[in-house]
C-alpha cells in the first residue's frame, strides 16, 4: 500500500540518479577560479590564480628620473622678447656692487687725499651739503673725503653720511669742482627727479624740445649775462653729449663756488670717473661763457 511520503521518495531517488547533481561528479564553473583553463590577456594570472581584469595595477609612485638642477644663467643679460643683450655702459659703471673702500683705494692710486671730513679744510663741504638737492637733515655731514685732480680740474669728492647713536649710513655720493670764476646760481635736474629747495629759482628753457624733455635748467638769474651763462652751460655740445648719453641719475648745483654733482649710494671709482668727465666738460662750459 502506498502513501504520500513514498511520492517524495522516489523523488528523491530520482535527483540521486542525475549526474550533475552527485557530489561526486560536481565540479566548481570554471569562471569562479577553480577550473582548468589558462587565464585571458590582460585578466592578470601572474602566479597560476585567476584575478579578475586590470587587478595587476602598476606601482602608485613608478621610479622617477632625479632632475638636475640647471645651471645658473651666464652670458649676455636677457632683454625684452627673451633676445640676448650686452648690458649698456651706463648698467655696467652704475650696477651695485658693494663696495666701500675701493673709491679711497682708487683715489690713493691716483695720488689724491683722503680725509675723514674734519680737517680745517673740509668746512666747506658743509655748505654743500646743506644746499645739495636732496633732502638733508642736521644729522647729515661729509664723510670720506677724497681730494686730487682729475685731468685739468681739480675735484673734492665725499659722501653724505647720516651719523646717529649705532651707526653711520652713506646716502649720497658728491664730486665738486672748484671754481675760480663767479658762478651762475643754478641747478641742473634730470626732468623725472622731484625738486627740492628751488626757491628763488626759475626754469630756463634751453630750446631743445629732446633735451628739455630729460633735463630741467633753473637757475637764479640776477641779471642778464647770468642767465645766458647757464644757457651755454646746456648748449655745450660736449656737456649736452655727455648728459643724454647718461641714465638721468645725477643732479647738479652751484653753491659756495663750487660746481657740485650728487647721486644716490656711497663713491666707488667708476661713479668718480663718471663725475669727472661731467665736471671737466662743465666747467670749460662755463669758463668759455664767462
């Protein structure tokens, strides 16, 4: 006799009979890693074991080639439009390089004297400085005062030096000129300078539009002879030459009768030079006026 349990029996016995269902026979599908077959380009496999694609990724950070630092820029100065140039006279004789004593050694080569600014003779210089064209306070004095000549003229140079409790500053370098013959009170200013202590002073055209564009003449004019003096000053074609060949750095003055020239920093022996030059021209200028 038959009942329902002898149903799921024979059901039972029927799925033992399939082949694919006996533990014997079962085998894991090949793409679950246990099957047999070689492992596709690009699926990884380096060590027998399949790996799923792109799993073998190269190293984070790959070996990198050290870069050598380039060497420093030698040569010709890079002007603009990145065209190579060689650096003017005026870069050259002006470009700093800080040097304190090499304008007293330059002067003592040349047989001049050196002073510190305190001998009888150096009373003078305080006139200068107090009527120089930049901006001086009591604290200012001479310093470093050379003296000796210079092709026909004779010249004292020094700097200004701001003097306080720790120290000793130069701020301006000054080259004069004696001068023998009475002297046109004036000032000659590069045209792109601020002005000071211009009182009393009035602007003289020199009548060339391309110089009066760099080059500001005043000059105190007493009378009529004066004023035309410091007009020849700038008409000099050697003085005129030299002034638009330079960078508009330097100031010039008359005062206590001496033909005086300023410039920002301290002396060295190419600023001397360069003032001497300036100087001689001016005052042979001023001599064939007078």
């Amino acid at each position: 006799m038959s009942s329902p349990h002898d149903r799921d029996d024979d059901r039972d016995d029927d799925r033992d009979d399939r082949p694919g269902d006996r533990a014997e026979g079962w085998s894991e599908p090949v793409h679950l890693g246990k099957g047999d077959r070689a492992p596709a380009p690009g699926e990884g496999g380096g060590s027998g074991a399949w790996q799923p694609p792109g799993w073998d990724l190269p190293a984070a950070e790959p070996e990198r080639r050290t870069e050598e630092q380039p060497p420093a820029p030698t040569g010709p100065v890079v002007g603009r439009g990145g065209r190579p140039r060689t650096p003017s006279v005026a870069e050259q004789v002006f470009a700093y390089r800080g040097d304190t004593v090499g304008a007293q050694g330059w002067a003592l080569q040349h047989g001049w004297t050196v002073s510190d600014g305190t001998a009888p003779e150096d009373a003078v210089l305080a006139e200068l400085v107090a009527t120089a064209p930049v901006r001086t306070a009591k604290e200012h004095r001479a310093a470093g005062v050379m003296r000796g000549r210079a092709g026909a003229v004779d010249l004292v140079a020094f700097d200004v030096v701001f003097v306080d409790k720790r120290r000793t500053v130069p701020q301006w370098a000054v080259t004069a000129a004696p001068v023998l013959l009475p002297l046109p009170g004036l000032r000659l200013s590069p045209a792109r300078f601020w002005r000071h202590r211009t009182g009393g002073l009035v602007p003289l055209p020199s009548g060339d539009e391309a110089f009066d564009a760099r080059w500001v003449l005043l000059a105190a004019v007493p009378d009529e002879a004066s004023g035309a003096a410091a007009r020849r000053l700038v008409a000099d074609p050697v003085v005129r030459g030299l002034l638009l060949g330079t960078d508009d750095g330097d100031e010039f003055w008359t005062a206590a009768g001496h033909l005086a020239a300023v410039r920002p920093d301290g002396h060295r022996p190419e600023l001397l030079e360069h003032h001497a030059r300036l100087l001689a021209a001016m005052v042979a200028a001023l001599a064939g006026a007078a």
